[in-house]
C-alpha cells in the first residue's frame, strides 16, 4: 500500500476480496480503483467511491480524501480479521456509511478477553474519525504492528486513542444526501453517476494504475545466515540494503559463541530492501564442573556425569590393584569447566594382572631367572642331589608350568646339584664380612648386593639366596644382600 501510495494513487477500496497472498506468501492488492458491482454494496453520492463496509468517514460525506482513507479501510479489514465481522453493518449501503460517520466501533476488547492492549490500539487508532488523528503513512503502521509482535510500547497510549473514540461525530454529507435517502429516481441518478464516474477514471487512471501494476517492487533473497559469526552476517545483509536486529540471546550446545542460531525471516525467503531480518545470537554452550568419579564403578560413573549433564566418552580397560570394575582415571580431570554433553573418558580396571609361568625346566640359573624377572615374577632356588641332570641346570619348579599367578609371585626352581652338595650356612643378620668368611669357609663364591636399609641394619646381611639351611653344589655363587643405611 506504501508503493501506491508514494505514486500518487489511493486506492479508495482496500477491502479482503482486493488482498491477495500468493504461494510464495506475498501480499498483492488488486482492482486499483472501484469497478462496476452487481451487488449493492458499492455506495456513491457525487463524489462518494467505496465499499460500505469498508469505506472511511470522509469518503461517505464525499469530501476530499487522502492515503489515510485507505488506512482506515485497513483498519477495517484488521477489525474484521481480528473479531469476525467488520465494525459496522446494516440493511443497505447508505445506513452503513452513515454509521461509519456517526457512530464509534466496539473495542475489540469487548469481544474477544484477554486481547493485546497494543494491538487494539492500533487498529483503533485506523478507525478514528479525523483523518489528522490516523497513521499518517502504511510504513507508520507496519512499524507499529512489528513492535506489537515483539511486544514493544507502541507510539499512542491505549488511552489516548481510546478516548479519540467517545465523541460522536455529526454526519456532515455532501448536501441534499439526506434528503435523497429514499427517493427511488435518485438512487437510480446515483447508480448511473456512479457507471459513468467509473468509465472516467478507469479511462483517466488505466495508463498510470498499468505503470504501477507492472512496476516490480524491489526485493531481495534472504542469505543463510545461521552459523554464521554476528559481524559477517552484518556485512552480507547491507550488502542487500537489509536492515539487522538481535531479537535475542540464547545458550547453545551447536553454534559457538556470538554466532547465529537462527534468522527470522528464514533463507530464501523474499522480502523488500530496508526490511529488517531478526537473529537470535548464541551465547555459546552452556557449562558445568566436570565430578570426580575415579574409583566408581561404571552405572555409578554414568549416574554422576548425568547429573552434571555430561556423558560417558571412550571407555578403555588396563589391569591395576584397583579393583575390578572401578574407575582408574579420566579425562577430563575432575573440577574442570566444561560445555554440556561433553564425553568424559573412562580407564577401567581389569584387576590384578595374572601371568602364565612359563617353563624354565632344563637352563640354567640365570637364563631361567632373566625369563622369570622379565614376566615380573620374583625367584628362588633350591638345590637337589640329581645323578642325571648337569650341575646348574633346573630340574623341576613350583607353580608348575602354564599356573596362572598374580605379578611378583614367588616362583621356586629346584637345580641339580650333581652327586655332591654341602650344607648353607644361614648368614642373615650377620655382619657382611663375618657372612663371607663363614660362606667362603665351606666351599661358596660370595656375592654381594647393596641395598638401601635404616642406620640399625646398616652393614648387616638382610637376604640371601640360595637360602640358609639348604645345600648346594661346592662352587655355588651364594648372593647375600647387605644394608648400606640410609640414602
């Protein structure tokens, strides 16, 4: 209505049979000027051009009229689309036109309850009497029915429009209009001015209203803008000459902070230049404090990061003296900030680790303690009389091959003395060099291991292998551990 309105033309029948919406949701009005009815509806007194219904105060007197004839006609469909029925009716044309002078609508608000305030106003304000007191333009009242929509103050007070509606208003027709209600030679005088007005200005008017018509309205496709960071979004719509506003501020899981969540209207939607695309910005994820759930068992676990709105991520297993099923570790640590919905990762225990002892029957002392060691079991040797078996070599050992043990179990190998061996002297406790001239003495090599100890044990044999009280070949390499004191 706008665009008509700045070329010059008032429409003069704004009414709902002459707006259209296409498919695409554009808004046309059509039939520029009044075309010849069969019904009665159309009204005319000299200069008189209207649909009853829907035609302003000034048009039924037949005054001069202006574009805010054409807002109150809106005003009037408004009215109509917002209660059921248009504001006034009666038995003929002329009984409604005079109503439209004289008398004041019901307040929307006395139909439908709990009715916005603001957009009573607004209506209202299309339907006032003086034409002075109305929107001065179509853009005034877009603007004021957005504002409605996002529930901003409106630029008349309630009440100041309201009370624009109690006066009455004296009809003032053109003269004779009165008098000439029901004479039955001047209605059909009236229908035959009304014929040949129509033939005038359809004739005067078809090149400009074809101009009008045919004119595209400048538009614009609406860009994608979701995703996209607030200061882009900014420079795509003014490179459209379209206008932005933030209609607000939402968390978000998905759309880092400061981008677009979402636009109103949506992409590829088509709408004219200056209009104003609205966003909703994100504030970013929403946080929490990662808890602390090591030594929980999984269901446990689970219940915990639901609680602070986070999730189970990987979730690895490794063995450990933790036991069975609980937690070792995360990640991310605990009292850490995180956004929602973050994966928290999870190491498992599988227990303590069991290892197969493997077979050692047949080598030697230190090939079969290096095997041992390195499948992190401790050893301990015996010696036996063995007239089969070479001197040195393993000849049984307990647990017995492929036994299932724990690590750092004690795996005791039986080595063969040949036919000879002699009685080991129990050194534990003695002095180190007192235990070497006792070992020596009988026929043994010595070996000596340091080992961290506290001041009382310093100096002294703390282990030794093989042990004391059990034989071996002469020659045998006995091993003693000695306390050096504290490190």
């Amino acid at each position: 209505m706008e665009v008509i309105h700045t070329q010059g033309i008032i429409h003069r029948d704004i009414k709902p049979s002459n707006i259209l919406v296409t498919e695409e949701k554009d808004i046309k009005i059509t039939d520029f000027g009044i075309v010849k009815d069969s019904t009665p509806s159309i009204t005319q007194t000299g200069s008189i051009l209207g649909t009853a219904q829907y035609i302003s105060p000034e048009q039924a007197r037949g005054i001069k009229i202006s574009k805010r004839s054409d807002i109150y006609s809106l005003g009037v469909v408004m009215y109509e689309m917002l209660t059921g029925d248009p504001p006034f009716r009666g038995d003929d044309s002329l009984s409604v036109a005079l109503r439209h002078i004289r008398e004041k609508p019901t307040l929307p608000s006395n139909i439908i309850k709990n009715l916005s305030k603001n957009l009573e106003t607004v209506i209202m304000k299309c339907l006032l009497k003086n034409p002075e007191d109305r929107y001065n333009s179509a853009t005034q009242l877009k603007e004021d029915l957005i504002r409605c929509l996002k529930g901003l103050p409106i630029s008349e007070l309630h009440e100041a429009v309201k009370a624009k509606l109690h006066p009455e208003t004296k009809a003032v027709f053109t003269k004779g209009f009165e008098t000439i209600k029901n004479i039955k030679w001047v209605r059909f005088l009236y229908t035959s001015l009304i014929i040949f007005l129509i033939a005038v200005i359809s004739i005067t008017l078809y090149p400009l209203l074809l101009k009008v018509v045919q004119k595209p309205i400048p538009k614009v496709v609406v860009p994608q803008l979701e995703q996209a960071e607030l200061s882009k979004a900014k420079e795509e719509l003014e490179k459209l000459e379209l206008k932005m506003a933030i209609s607000r501020q939402v968390h978000n899981d998905s759309v880092e902070k400061g981008c677009v969540v979402n636009q109103n209207p949506e992409a590829g939607s088509k709408i004219m230049e200056g209009e104003t695309v609205y966003l909703v910005i994100s504030l970013g994820p929403r946080v929490t404090e990662v808890p602390n759930i090591v030594g929980l068992r999984l269901e446990e676990a689970k219940k915990a990061l639901e609680e602070s709105n986070l999730k189970v991520g990987i979730k690895d297993e490794k063995y450990s003296e933790v036991p069975k099923g609980k937690i070792i570790s995360q990640s991310p640590e605990p009292g850490e900030i995180v956004g929602f919905n973050t994966p928290v990762n999870l190491v498992i225990s599988l227990g303590v680790e069991k290892i197969v002892v493997p077979s050692v029957i047949g080598m030697d002392y230190q090939t079969a303690r290096d095997i041992l060691e390195n499948k992190q079991l401790s050893v301990v040797r015996i010696y036996e009389i063995s007239e089969t078996a070479e001197v040195g070599t393993v000849v049984s050992q307990e647990p017995f091959v492929n036994t299932q043990v724990f690590k750092n179990s004690l795996v005791t190998i039986t080595l063969s003395s040949g036919s000879e061996m002699i009685f080991i002297p129990k050194v534990i406790r003695e002095n180190f060099e007192d235990a070497i001239s006792t070992l020596e003495e009988v026929g043994f090599v010595v070996e000596k291991h340091w080992v961290s100890s506290s001041l009382a044990t310093k100096n002294l044999v703390l282990n030794q292998d093989p042990q004391g009280g059990t034989g071996a070949p002469p020659g045998t390499v006995i091993i003693i551990y000695i306390g050096s004191g504290p490190t």
